[in-house]
C-alpha cells in the first residue's frame, strides 16, 4: 500500500510550505502595501458587481411578474408574489 504523504512531513516542513504558500501569493507585487491596494479593489470592484447583478435580477423578476398578472390563471399566482415585493 501507498505511504500517505501528511506521514512524511515534519512540522518544519509544514512551515516551510505554509512560507511557500505565501510567497505564491504575493509574486508579482513589489511591497505588501501594493498588494492591499489592489485587494482592497478587487473587493470592491466584485461587491459592486454583486449589487448591480441582484439589482437586474430583481428588475427581471419584476418585469416578468407585471407581464405574468395578465394572463387570468398564472395572474392569481403572481399577485401575491407580486404584492409581497412592493409592499414595504
């Protein structure tokens, strides 16, 4: 049988690929300080994606549920869905 691999490290050897790990994520970046602002933008640059994709969907949603009170069956459905969104 294989020998698993956790039984042969040490916990220097666990230190020196916790450092490796490290340095991975930050090649390509002079300084730490240049590494937290381009973090810090990614961070916001994806949160605003985040608020504006929810905000579409809920746009979408709202369309589709105005166009869906037209028809008589699927009306008497969407109404409350429809009234439970706009009330407040």
């Amino acid at each position: 049988m294989a020998k698993k691999v956790s039984d042969n490290l040490s916990d220097k050897d666990y230190e020196k690929l916790g450092r490796l790990l490290v340095s991975v994520g930050e090649i390509g970046f002079k300084d730490k300080k240049q590494l937290y602002k381009i973090s810090f933008l990614k961070g916001v640059i994806s949160g605003l994606g985040g608020v504006l994709g929810a905000t579409i969907v809920v746009a979408l949603l709202l369309f589709v549920l105005s166009l869906i009170g037209e028809i008589p069956f699927l009306g008497e459905i969407a109404d409350p869905i429809k009234n439970s969104i706009d009330s407040p």
